[in-house]
C-alpha cells in the first residue's frame, strides 16, 4: 500500500512494486522550498534513479537555451504545425508572466532534480507524455463547443496583461502546472481533466512500471497534483505497461463527419457555381465574383491584422478563394511561407521570442511569432470568408 512518510517539506508516498521503491515526491511548482527539498533529496545518495515530471519536449525548453533558435520555422508551417506551436508559446507566456510577477522562476524544482542527478551521475529518467499529445488529446477529448472557447481563451491570451492572482498562486502550489496554465483559458471540465492529469498519471505509472524492474529506490519528482493518481496506479500494477504508453501516446482520430466537412463546403460551394451559371451567366459570375471578394478580403484582413508584409496580405487575398476549395492545403499555409521568405527570422528573433510574447507588442515585434499570428489571421480569415460567402451563394440562388 502507498504509505504517506512522516518527513518535513512537501507532500510524499512511498509505494513499493516488486523489488523496487518509489519515494513520490510532491512538489510546488513555483516554490523555491521545494526546489531545495529536491536537491537535498537526491544528495542523500538514497536512490539509484531519478524520474521527473518532463518530457523530451519540456526538458529541452529547460536544458537548452538554444532550443527555438534551432526551430525550422519553414517546416513548422509546412507540416501543419505552426497552430500547436503558437498555443505552446500562449501557454508559456502565462507561465513567463507568473515569472516576471512573483520572481518564481517555473519548474525551478525540474531544474534542479537534472542538475542534481547529474552532479552525483545519478541515472536521470524523463517519464511525462509529450506535452503536444497532451494538447491535443485534450481537444480531440473535450465537446466541440468547449473547444472553441479554449481556442477563444487562448487566442485572448496572446495579447493579455493581466495580474496573476494570489488565489492561482496558491492553485498552482496544490496541483499541476500545465493543468493549472490551461485553466486560466478555459473552465474546468472532467473530459479536460482527465486527459491533463488522470491520463497523464497513468502515462507516468506505465513508464516507470516498464522501465527498472531490479532492487532499488527511484524518486520521482512530480507536481503535488499528480501524487495520489500515480501512488494509485503504481500500487495497482499494470499488466502490460508498455502497450499502455504507446495506447496513450495516440491521438483519437477526429469524427468521420469533421473531415468531410470541408470537402462538402467545396462541393456545395461548385454545385452552386453550377446552379448559378445554369440560370444565367451573370448569377454565376457574380456568385464567383462574391466567393473570391468576400473569402479573399477577409483572408488578407487577418493577415493584415497580423501586421503581415504588404505582398504576404496580396498574397492572402489572391490564395484564400483558391485554397478554399482544396481542403489539402490551407490559406494560411501558403500566406506564412511568403511571409517567412519575405521576413526570414533573425538569430535574435528566436533568442527573445520567449519573452516577446508575454507582451501585446512582443507578439508583433518579434518575426517568429508575427509570422504564426499571420499563419492564424489568415487561416481564420479565409475559413470566416468560406461561411460567409457559402451562406451568400445560398441566399443569391434561393433568397
């Protein structure tokens, strides 16, 4: 049975599975006293493996200082990924302002576990999911209509300066950073709840449990909010740990009627340029004439929004209506690789962007993160012309 020990400092349990030991140590994640806690636990020579609340990813962003510099912003774009990465920045700029108000510096504690273990060559294990298969689990597992107030509440957090309370201070001692980051977009939900911590204690009984199986003791450095979850999962068992890991390392496919949805759009949107040209020739060029205004001008206002180079809002204008009718490729996609081309980032972009944007005018000033604000403003702006126009070709032909 996990047993609660006795000893001065944060919250911990001892759970023992097979011939091995886990001290589970809960830590404040914006707490000094619990960094130092850390750091006299592994000099105590009591364990012969560390694990900590990190993945590839975030121990990266913590050990090396060069980690964005070496971002290829060009494939970002190209392989879809620039939305996931300007939510990570949004999340991050909630956590650098929690630094820069209170002094705290977050995930101190994780910082010191790694600069302990390697002091003492003490073996150093990485067991948190990868934080993009978090993210994304929690939109694939959260109603439809949840999801667009965490996109509303993160996109708002882009450009927000307000104070961090005292109230989340104290929130963020008890329980888990990133769930706690993510509710200050969005309201708590137990779909949200269980891919950000329930899951996550699983993920991180599953990695341990697969790994050492020899005689010894492990301390595993978590937030406190995972403490009770992963002593239970760990003091259960697992009959095939490994096969869990990879089970939650997956991303739920997306409903079937989602990704049709675009490529209905586009049928309807031709099936009306027909209906259109087949009642006259100046319904159907009016009807196109609308689509490419409406989808266009809307496109090119994000981007300019986004204060995007005059040629990349050209550029969004005149790719929008096209891209719009094929689901493969998006408005923003296209509108973000003239940016980068035109605007390349500089050393010094990628060096600052994660203190530029913790600032309104930061997100702006800084290339990096101009080009993935003109990426959003004109994939938003082209999928607000789609509706749009849809709707007007609709009410042309039967209003």
């Amino acid at each position: 049975m996990p047993a609660d020990t006795a000893q001065a400092g944060g919250p911990r349990r001892l759970v023992a599975h097979g011939p091995r030991e886990y001290l589970l140590l809960g830590t404040a994640h914006v707490s000094r006293a619990s960094a130092e806690e850390v750091r006299t636990e592994i000099a105590s020579g009591d364990y012969d493996e560390v694990a900590i609340e990190l993945c590839a990813a975030r121990y990266g962003a913590l050990t090396r200082q060069s980690e964005m510099a070496e971002m290829d912003l060009f494939a970002v774009i190209r392989k879809g990924q620039a939305g996931m990465v300007a939510a990570s920045l949004a999340l991050g700029a909630y956590q650098q302002r929690l630094a820069d108000q209170f002094g705290i510096e977050p995930g101190a504690e994780m910082r010191a576990a790694i600069t302990a273990a390697e002091a003492r060559q003490t073996p150093l294990t990485l067991v948190d999911r990868n934080v993009g298969i978090t993210l994304k689990r929690v939109y694939r597992n959260i109603p439809w209509w949840q999801r667009a107030t965490v996109l509303t509440g993160l996109a708002t957090s882009l450009v927000s300066s307000d104070k961090i309370s005292e109230d989340d201070i104290e929130k963020l001692k008890e329980g888990d950073m990133l769930e706690s980051t993510f509710n200050e977009f969005a309201a708590e939900s137990s779909a949200m709840h269980a891919a950000l911590i329930d899951e996550r204690d699983q993920y991180m009984a599953a990695k341990l449990l697969a790994g050492r199986r020899d005689a010894g003791r492990t301390l595993v450095v978590i937030g406190a909010g995972h403490l009770k979850g992963l002593a239970g999962y760990l003091e259960a068992g697992m009959t095939d740990p490994g096969a869990r890991v990879a089970e939650l390392d997956t991303v739920p496919p997306g409903a079937r009627w989602v990704r049709w949805l675009p490529w209905l759009v586009v049928a309807l949107v031709f099936a009306g340029f027909a209906f259109g040209f087949s009642k006259s020739a100046g319904l159907g060029q009016q009807l196109v004439v609308e689509w490419v205004v409406i989808n266009g001008a809307l496109s090119a206002l994000g981007t300019a929004i986004a204060l995007g180079h005059p040629l990349s809002i050209v550029t969004a204008f005149i790719a929008a209506p096209i891209t719009s009718l094929n689901p493969t490729i998006g408005a923003g996609m296209v509108v973000a690789a003239v940016e980068v081309w035109l605007r390349k980032p500089r050393v010094g972009d990628f060096s600052t962007l994660k203190s530029d944007v913790t600032s309104v005018k930061g997100w702006w000033r800084n290339r990096v993160s101009r080009t993935l604000l003109v990426f959003l403003g004109a994939t938003l702006g082209s999928a607000a012309g789609t509706y749009i126009a849809g709707f007007r070709i609709v009410g042309q032909l039967f209003g």
